[in-house]
C-alpha cells in the first residue's frame, strides 16, 4: 500500500479558502483514482471529491461549485481546493488511494 499524508488543515472562517494536500510516498501516475472523504462531528463518513489517471472529476453535491480536486503527478500529490467554507464543512478530512491506503486525516473548522 501507498502511504498518504494530509496537510493544509485548519481554522477558517466562513467564506475563506483552504488548501488541502495529500503527499504519497510513491508515484501516483497510474493510479486510476485518488479521493478526499471527510467525516463531521456526529456523522458518518462521505465521500467529497475524487480525480481518474486521465483528470476526470466526480463531487458530492454539497460541495460542487465550491471545491476542486487538483492532481500534480509529478509531485505525488492531491490536493482539495475549498473556497467559499461554510460552517458545515467542518471535518476531518482523509484522502484515499486504490489498494485501500488512506492518510491520517486534517481537521478543517469553519467557525467565526
């Protein structure tokens, strides 16, 4: 299994942008599909956003419009651009790889 470590996490007001990043420690370029989850307080975990190999995109609705889901293959990295936060959006956030590598999750708040 790859190994995948989240990074960017934070405080935010409502309204303001994070960047989250997902390093793996091994190239990411034939990966069919790497994802972001998130699980909020008292809720179950929901899948967020995931890119293909070949750049396809696929949101959950509540985030659509909102958030983006950067791929650098030659850094290893996926990253989760969250614009205009809302208070609802706060969670731990994981990001995922194929083999069932997750990462250890960053807590993002949204909170004035």
């Amino acid at each position: 299994q790859v190994q995948l470590v989240e990074s960017g996490g934070g405080l935010v007001q409502p309204g303001g942008s994070l960047r989250l990043s997902c390093a793996a420690s091994r190239s990411i370029f034939f990966f069919n599909a790497m994802g972001w989850y998130r699980q909020g307080p008292g809720k179950q975990r929901e899948v967020v956003a995931s890119i293909s190999s070949d750049g396809r995109t696929n949101y959950a609705d509540s985030v659509k419009g909102r958030f983006t889901v950067p791929r650098s293959n030659a850094r290893n990295t996926v990253y989760l651009q969250m614009n205009s936060l809302k208070p609802e959006d706060t969670a731990v956030y994981y990001c995922t790889a194929p083999g069932g590598s997750w990462g250890q999750g960053t807590q993002v708040t949204v909170s004035s």
